[in-house]
C-alpha cells in the first residue's frame, strides 16, 4: 500500500485541491511491496498442486475400472486447485508487468477459490460419514451437506471478491470482521460436524471390526485433528499480530495471512485425498483375473471351434452308417 503526502506551509494555498494520476512502480515490476511474495508463492502451489494432479490422473486412469464416486469428487477439487492458482499466478503476473488488474480475472479466480474451499470441505465431511465404507448413501442428510457447502460458497466469495477485487485491499476493520464472521462460523460448524462424524464411523468400523478400515480412519482423524490444531494456533498467533501492529508495520510479513489460508485448505484437502485414493489391486485379485480371462477365452474357443468341428465329425459318422447299411 502507498501513501502519498502533500504538505502545504502557505497560509495563502490553504484549502487548494490538487487533482491527478499517480504511476508507482518498484525495481520489481508494479506489484506493491506487500503483495510482491505472492507471485512466487503461488508459483510454487501451481508446481505443487502440478504434481499432485499428474500423480493423482495417473491412478486414476490405472484403476478407472473400480472409481467411485468419491474419487470423482476428489478428482474435481485437485483439478479446480490447479486451475485456481494457475489464475491467481497469472493474475499477479498481469498486475506485475501492466500496472492494470482486470476485475475478471480476479472475480474468476476468487470465484474458484471459493468453490474449491466449499466442495474440499464438503468432501472431507462426506469422507468423515463413512460415504462408501460404511454407508453407500448420505440418504437424508445430503441436503443438508448441500446446504452447508453452497452457504460457505456464498460467504467465502463475497470475502474473497471484497478483499482481492482492485489494486489493493481498502476494506476497514468493521468491514473485515463482517465479512470474516460469517465464514468462521461456518467453519466451526464444518470442525463439529467432521469430528462428530469420525467418531461414529470410527464405532461402526468397530463394530464390524474393519482393521484396514478402522486404521486408515484412525489416521484421517489424527490428519485431521493436527490441521485443525495447526488453524488455531496460526489464528491466534495472527490476532496477536495483528493486535499487537495496528499500523501495520510489518507488511513485509502480511502475505503470509493469505498464504496459510491456502496452505491449511490443502493440509485438509491430502488426508481426504489418500483416505479416498483408488486402491492398488492385490497380486491374488490379479491373478483371479488373468485364470477368469483364460477360462472365459476357453469357452469361446469351445464354442466357436471346437464344437463345430464335433459336429461335423458325428454328421460324417452317421453319413458311413447309413451308406453301409445300404450297401
């Protein structure tokens, strides 16, 4: 943020207004200071999310045969990711070399931001309810999951479109604190519903003693028990800060609010992802595999060869009969 002074000591020009266009630019390009590290942050989460995605595509086509629907969901999120910081990096690029910021550009990449938030925790929900392990339907509660999800859409993109929309983010602390009220309760509601999720599944797995299951959830829940400990430590962390700097002396530091937000999505993103991760077939399912392909490769051969060919041979045994007996 800039802040240009204009210092009159006349008495005669008291009351001038002094109109015009200001040009600021750093050795760096038109970025402001504060805004300068996002371009290599969200550089790096493009390589990261890059990764990720050609890793995840890779066995997902492997094992196409046997997805369901929850790694379709999984799937959607890694790709909305990738497309969301290749928008965010663009965008800052853009901005960096023109001095201009489209407000399409922005609205559509905070517009992908905010749905790959809702729909990442939408599905991590869904993977705490047991949603193809224990249960093949969220029977009545998907409305309410839908519900949830597109209430968090809503608050997230009108934060996310006042805060990034422009040149650089005027919005006060009223204003702030309106906007960010909303979407901490919905997220409050997310972490009680999760966890009061988990540990129902957690029972049932019990119950039906699943060890592979009841391990894989146990880990989910640990996941997600450090990410959400992680969350509130950098949220209070980032009150004392901001508390303890009201003007905002240390801005070289202020990226870094926006890059752990990012970075906490993703740390709530990978458990769910390895949780719902196409399994790798076993060596004995393979090889019941090959022995079926070969059996059924037998009976079409039976059928299409060689029972012609019996065929034939019993007409032509009953033609020499008949002609003996006539002779």
């Amino acid at each position: 943020m800039y802040y240009l002074w204009f210092v009159i000591c006349d008495k005669n020009l008291a009351g001038v207004a002094v109109t015009g266009t200001t040009v600021w630019k750093n050795p760096g390009g038109y970025l402001p200071g504060m805004m300068m590290p996002y371009l290599n942050f969200y550089a790096l989460m493009s390589i990261a999310y890059l990764v990720l995605g050609v890793v995840w595509f890779m066995q997902y086509a492997r094992f196409w045969r046997d997805i369901l629907q929850l790694q379709n969901c999984i799937t959607a999120v890694i790709a909305l990711s990738m497309l969301e910081m290749a928008t965010w990096y663009f965008d800052y690029v853009n901005f960096n070399a023109s001095g201009f910021r489209p407000y399409g550009t922005t609205i559509w990449a905070a517009t992908l931001g905010a749905l790959r938030k809702a729909v990442s925790r939408v599905l991590v929900l869904i993977v705490a309810m047991g949603y193809g392990v224990v249960r093949p339907t969220l029977g009545g509660l998907s409305g309410k999951v839908m519900a949830l999800g597109a209430g968090y859409f809503c608050a997230v993109e009108l934060l996310d479109v006042m805060q990034n929309v422009g040149a650089i983010d005027d919005l006060n602390s009223s204003e702030r604190l309106f906007l960010v009220l909303p979407v901490a309760v919905l997220d409050a509601i997310f972490i009680l519903w999760i966890f009061s999720s988990l540990s129902k599944t957690l029972s049932l797995l019990q119950t039906k003693r699943s060890g592979s299951k009841l391990e894989l959830y146990r880990k989910f829940t640990n996941g997600m028990a450090l990410a959400v400990l992680v969350s509130v430590a950098w949220i209070g962390y980032e009150m004392y800060v901001r508390l303890s700097d009201p003007y905002n002396e240390r801005w070289e530091a202020d990226w870094i609010t926006g890059a752990s937000g990012t970075c906490c999505s993703t740390r709530c993103s990978v458990p769910s992802a390895s949780s719902g991760r196409p399994p790798s077939t076993p060596p004995d399912t393979l090889i019941r595999r090959m022995l079926q392909r070969m059996m059924m490769t037998w009976r079409l051969h039976r059928l299409l060869w060689l029972q012609p060919k019996r065929r034939q041979a019993q007409h032509r045994k009953r033609g020499r009969s008949i002609l003996m007996c006539s002779r």
